[in-house]
C-alpha cells in the first residue's frame, strides 16, 4: 500500500520519520522542522489505519512492507517511534538506512492483565482532552490538539491487530544497520534487562531523563540531543 506522506525540505539526504500506535505525521511537528533545518529531506508516513492513508489488514507485516513501498531506499536517517519502531525493525534491512533510530520501540507488548490490553487501547479512540492531558502533562496545548485530531481518523483495528504478539519478545537479534535505541525514563517496553540484553547484541542505548513513552512530545530538547552522533548538519559549500 501507498502510504500518505508529509515531507519537510529538500535535496537528497534523506530523513525517514515513522508515528506510532493512533498517531500519524503530525506527531512529528517539531522533529521535521529540525531536521529540514539540518539539511535533511524529511519523509514522514502515515501508517496504514492511521491518517489519511488507506485501510485494510493489519499486522507489523503489513505497515512494515508498506514502508517499503512508499520509502525510498538508503536514507540517510531513519527513526520509528513505538509501533513505528517495531515497523522499522522489520523493513530495515529493505529500507537499508544508514542510521536507524528506534525511540521507544514496541518490542515487547505484555501479556494483557487486569483487563489492560488490545482492547483497552482500542477504547482510548474515544479520549477526552482531559484524559489525553492527564495522561501526557508535559505535552504543549498544541499536542492535545493534534492527538484528538488523529485520534477521529484512527481506525483502532490496528490495536487489535497486535493481540497475537502479546507475551512476544520482538527485540532484533542484532542491529542490521548501526542502530540507536532511545527509551523514555522509566521505559514500560523496554526494561533495564532488555536495554542491557541490546547492548550486547550491538545497540547503542540511551535514555531521555524524566521523559514519557513519546519523547519527541514530551522533551523535545531531550530528544534531539539523545541524537547527538546520530544526525549531523549538511557539509557546508
């Protein structure tokens, strides 16, 4: 599938951008800016379910060949946040950037208890701004805004589609590409043991202090630079 894109400057070094789970490109409102401003011709997805892209099956096997299809080869820069990380890790050794991000990555989804699940996710569709900001207290007014606004066009199938993967570990057995995982300050996906098991395999891990699971929104300062080593301003002419 052909994914609706939004992209931010222009030339050649190419900087991929992949939301995660009921959000779409403009959870990225900040970051695209930046990196333009780095030099970067910034793409950034709207999954399948998600934005203004189409509809259909849903598995990580299908948003992931759907980046394949709509994303250009060789970027520069790719960087999935959550589902999106989880997406990334399974068409990275297609997409074959020269840098991966994975900012909080969905990969490991507890198995559901006391009622929390696929299900409970797929209720949230129906947030209130009260909700939303009560869950997010770091999040600019203009955030609350956008997570309402894709939240109406969300189709929340895409929560239930994880429902097999519950229990799974779904860690890479190594990075493809040289990798950066960046985890919020606690991570619920990624624990001090898993962080530690991703360093052994080769992962460069670093925490964004205080931050939630959407660092981008939470910290934006903090998320730009944990990508210090990670993204670079064009050469000068």
């Amino acid at each position: 599938m052909q994914l609706h894109t939004q992209s931010w400057g222009e030339g050649d070094r190419f900087a991929l951008l992949i939301h995660g789970m009921m959000a779409d490109h403009r959870t990225w409102r900040r970051v695209g800016p930046a990196l333009a401003d780095r030099g970067y011709h910034v793409i950034a997805v709207d999954l399948r379910g998600h934005g203004a892209s189409g509809r259909g099956e849903y598995s990580p096997r299908h948003f992931a060949d759907d980046v394949v299809e709509t994303l250009p080869v060789g970027a520069e820069l790719a960087v999935g946040h959550s589902l999106g990380g989880l997406t990334l890790s399974l068409a990275v050794d297609r997409l074959r950037p020269r840098r991966a991000v994975f900012s909080d990555p969905a990969w490991h989804l507890a198995a559901p208890v006391e009622g929390f699940g696929p299900e409970l996710l797929a209720r949230f569709k129906t947030a209130t701004r009260e909700e939303i900001r009560a869950m997010n207290p770091r999040w600019a007014e203009v955030d609350v805004d956008i997570e309402l606004e894709t939240l109406a066009v969300w189709d929340e199938g895409t929560a239930l589609s994880l429902a097999p993967l519950l229990g799974a570990d779904l860690m890479p057995a190594a990075p493809v590409v040289p990798s950066l995982v960046q985890l919020a300050d606690p991570s619920a996906l990624i624990t001090p043991e898993r962080a530690r098991t991703l360093k052994s395999r080769g992962f460069e891990v670093r925490s964004v202090a205080g931050a939630g699971h959407t660092i981008h929104r939470d910290d934006f300062d903090g998320f730009m630079g944990s990508l210090e080593g990670w993204i670079r301003d064009a050469t000068p002419r």
